[in-house]
C-alpha cells in the first residue's frame, strides 16, 4: 500500500486545530503548513505492535490520527534516538518516534519539528531534558509523567503538557501502552536528549 502523506499531516493537523489551548494555538498559528514533502524509506519498529492497543484506547477525537498510523505503519520511516547499548533490549523494543515534519521527518521544516511518540506498557523513560521547548499531547491516558522535581502523575488523554528549554522530565507507562503527539520548537530540532537520571528501564 501507498502511504499518502498528506493525509497524514491533514489528520496531524486536524487533530491540533480540536484544542481551545493558547500554547497550542500558538503552536499551529506558528507553523507553516505548506510543506514540501521529504522521500524517505519505510522504517518499521518492534514498537508498532503496540499500534492496535493503542487504537482501541485513544478517545475518538485522537481515534482519526491513531487509526492512520496503525494502517499505514508499514510504510512510514520510524526513529528511535536511543540504542540498547543506551537503555536495554526492553525499551529499545517498545520504544519509537514518528516525525511527521522538521529536519528529518517526511516533510520539510527547519523551524519546528512534530510527530508522534509510542512507548509500550510498564516502560520508564528517564529524566531527560534538551533545548527545544516541548509540548506534549497524549492520545492514550493512563501514563505518569514528571516534570522538574515533581512526582509523578498520571495524564489522561488530550491533556497538554509543556517542558520548556532544559527542563528534566520523564514519563513511565502502566499496563497500557503510550502514544503521544509532541512539537519540538527554539531549540535544535534533532538533538540526542541529555538524560539525568537512572537508566529507562521497564518495569516488573
């Protein structure tokens, strides 16, 4: 199968443009969406097992943007920034990004990068932090995120959530998988995060 990639940035889209949130009407105002396309080869990941869980637990306002990339998986380049040497066999096999535009993804943009995040169930991701300013948007609920010298807490599905320039954050999954929409802007676009903590790890 084909994979249309402007149906995939109409849907990104679409979903962001449901959000009565200032930072992220901020965000879509800011973004030129008249993107030219990147040619890149497909790149699944062992994460996209997770895909098929995670339809069935996004709300159907996310359900449009989940339901694609479950379809079309097998026709899109995935990434993963880390390696087992970093993190273990685990994370490294429930672990994957998507970028749908900025330096790398399949369209073109220098400003701003965005894309989606699944992490499967009972996985740590560690404290990290990097330049870009972030905002993350789960589609599925139920992960506990942290932020700064914070405890963890969970975040249900559609809630914002901002890290701005260097702040440390981590997330950790229960027994459902993660996926997550982020825009990375005003900061270096394809940056290795600097982690800060223990070493991700699952969780028994």
């Amino acid at each position: 199968m084909t994979t249309n990639f402007d149906e995939l940035l109409e849907r990104f889209r679409s979903y962001l443009s449901t959000f009565d949130d200032g930072l992220v009407r901020d965000a879509v105002a800011r973004i030129g969406w008249d993107m030219p396309p990147r040619r890149l080869e497909p790149h699944p990941l062992a994460c996209l097992r997770q895909l098929d869980r995670i339809v069935e637990l996004a709300p159907t306002g996310a359900r449009p943007l989940a339901g694609l990339l479950a379809e079309r998986r097998a026709g899109l380049r995935w990434g993963q920034t880390y390696s087992a040497a970093d993190f273990g066999k685990e994370f490294i096999d429930n672990y994957g990004w998507l970028e749908v535009f900025g330096t790398r993804g399949h369209f073109i943009n220098d400003e701003v990068a965005a894309g989606l995040l699944i992490l499967g169930p009972d996985i740590v991701y560690p404290d990290h932090h990097h330049v870009a300013e972030e905002i993350y948007i789960p589609l599925t609920g139920g992960t506990e995120w942290r932020m700064g010298e914070s405890d963890f807490r969970v975040r249900e599905a559609g809630e914002v959530i901002h890290h701005a320039s260097n702040v440390n954050h981590a997330m950790r999954t229960g027994k459902e998988p993660l996926l997550a929409l982020y825009i990375w802007r005003g900061g270096p676009l394809a940056q290795k995060s600097d982690i800060t903590g223990t070493v991700a790890q699952g969780r028994g």
